[in-house]
DNA sequence: CAAGAATCCTGTCAGC
DNA sequence: TGCTGACAGGATTCTT
C-alpha cells in the first residue's frame, strides 16, 4: 500500500508523537517478518529518547540519542497506529508496539508481514544494503531529466518497471507511476530506453508534481496526519487512472477516438493509462 | 547481465 | 450463505 507519499506521511505522524520524548517500553509480538527481526531490537528501544526521524525512498528511519536508527518498511499492508492513553482494545497483526513515556501506543500492524524492521548504528545508514542501492530522492535534488535519461539509457524494458525499480529512482509504486505516466502522457508500455529529451522533461516535474500533491493530500485530509482511528498516513486520494478502467480520460474530454482508461498488466502488475493520450 | 516469473503472507471481493 | 479463485499499493530471489 504505502508509496513515498503515505510513508512521508506516516514519518511526520511518527515524529509528532514520539520526536523529544522517551519510549518507556518496546515489544516484538511476532519476529518473523519480512526478515527476521534482530532479537535484541526492543530491548535497545526500551528507555531509548527518539532525536529525530528521516525518510529514505519508502523506508523510515528513527534515530535515537545513543547512536541508533530503527529502521522501518510498511511492506505491502503495513500500518501504524496510534493511540492515547487508556485501555486499548486487542488488535489483530499488532507485531510490535512501543509506548511513550505520556502513555500513548504505537504499533506496527501488518496482516501479510512484507514489512521490516531493523536496528542499525546511525553513522551506517547509507551503507545498509537495504538503503545502499537505492536511486536518487524524486523529490531532492539529484532527480533531474539529465540523471533520469542516464538511469534508463539502454533499458530495453517497459518504462513502467523502470520506474518501479528502486535503484532508478526510490519511493514510486504501482499508483504513483501510473498516475505519473498519465500527466507525462507517456505510455507504460514504452521503451525505458527511449524516454529522453522532451518525454524525460516532461517526466520528472510529472513525478515530483504527482508526489508532492499527494504528501500535501494526506498532510491536510488527517488532522496532524492521524485519523480518528489512530491510523497514520492513509488518505483518500482522487486517482485519475489508477483502479479506473473503463472510465472516462481527462486528458481528451469529447473525443470520440479516446475509448477511455485502459487496464493491462505488466510483469504481473496492472497498469491504467490512457492509450490515446499516452505514447 | 538484464528481464520476467515466482515467491513470501493474509484479507477482500466477485462470481458461482 | 459458503466456497473458490483472482487480486492487492513491495521487493527479493530464482530462472531464462
């Protein structure tokens, strides 16, 4: 579920509650995760005070005063929920929760356990393999039309899982890429290879416009980015393709010759665009 | 080497 | 109502 957007989201949710303040206890209910979860990971939360949190590509990092960031991925179903202080009803997937020192819960739900965790020394962050070979932020600096063309030049597969590859460019899934193929007009189905020149800089103000209105969705849908359930980071959001097949097209309103959203599926994934529109 | 398929796991939904 | 199969927003590992 969680793309860039829902993870910025749920980093700044994570933050508000728990950034300045002191985890009084930690617990693994189910270590068996994406990977195995480091034994001693609850133990070094325990008494632990958070400093700071960062986002790399989908993963979360919170840093603790001591020298150590917990390292964080939703997978496909994962979900953080808060709670406040009081008796909390049994929730089904909670694999791991903390508490703060004024009593409220944060939990990792994740019914299909793709997500992970991990701890690690703060100063080795960029050298996790997890994080290592991640691409360039699409919303930093170092995404540009120039440095994207490099990435995708001899790529003879579809631009869809270009971009769904993490190395080429970190935080996109399966909606986002969809959606920013749509305002690109560029078709899915083309050559990685052959997106350059005017399609590449088309693509990446379509990436970064695509993500920084759907952070700005999610910021002001959640009063501060929490629901009243407690979930974190998960929004409703006004896909123009994505899960629409069949549906009108708002790039060629009128014309006879568009037949409308398009569903096909792409190494096993669906992908919804425009045939008309996109090339 | 690159590209596509298979894989981990559970929940949900459409169709019969 | 209950069963079955397809599918789900991820990312690694295996095959070709």
């Amino acid at each position: 579920m969680p793309e860039l957007p829902e993870v910025e989201t749920v980093m700044r949710g994570l933050a508000a509650r728990l950034q300045g303040r002191r985890i009084v206890r930690a617990d693994m209910r189910r270590a068996d995760l994406r990977w195995p979860v480091p034994s001693g990971l609850a133990a070094a939360l325990t008494g632990a005070n958070v400093a700071s949190f960062a986002r790399r590509g989908k993963y979360i990092l919170m840093r603790l005063q001591g020298g150590d960031s917990l390292l964080l991925h939703l997978g496909m179903s994962g979900r953080m929920i808060i709670t406040p202080p009081g008796p909390a009803a049994p929730v089904l997937h909670e694999h791991f929760v903390m508490q703060t020192e004024d009593g409220f819960r944060i939990a990792l739900v994740d019914p299909r356990r793709f997500g992970s965790l991990d701890l690690l020394p703060t100063s080795e962050e960029a050298s996790h393999p997890l994080l290592a070979g991640l691409g360039p932020e699409p919303l930093g600096p170092d995404f540009t039309a120039a440095k994207l063309s490099a990435a995708l030049a001899g790529r003879r597969t579809p631009i869809k899982a270009a971009l769904l590859d993490q190395r080429v460019v970190a935080g996109l899934g399966n909606i986002y890429v969809c959606e920013a193929l749509f305002r690109a007009r560029i078709s899915p189905r083309r050559l990685a290879a052959s997106v350059a020149g005017a399609r590449a800089a088309r693509l990446v103000p379509a990436i970064v416009a695509t993500l920084t209105e759907a952070i700005a969705a999610g910021g002001s849908s959640l009063r501060d980015y929490v629901q009243p359930s407690g979930e974190l980071g998960y929004f409703q959001h006004a896909w123009k393709v994505y899960g629409r097949a069949g549906a009108a097209c708002e790039l060629c309103p009128g014309k006879p010759a568009c037949s409308g959203i398009s569903r096909i599926v792409q190494s096993g994934r669906s992908s919804f665009f425009c045939p008309r529109s996109q090339r």
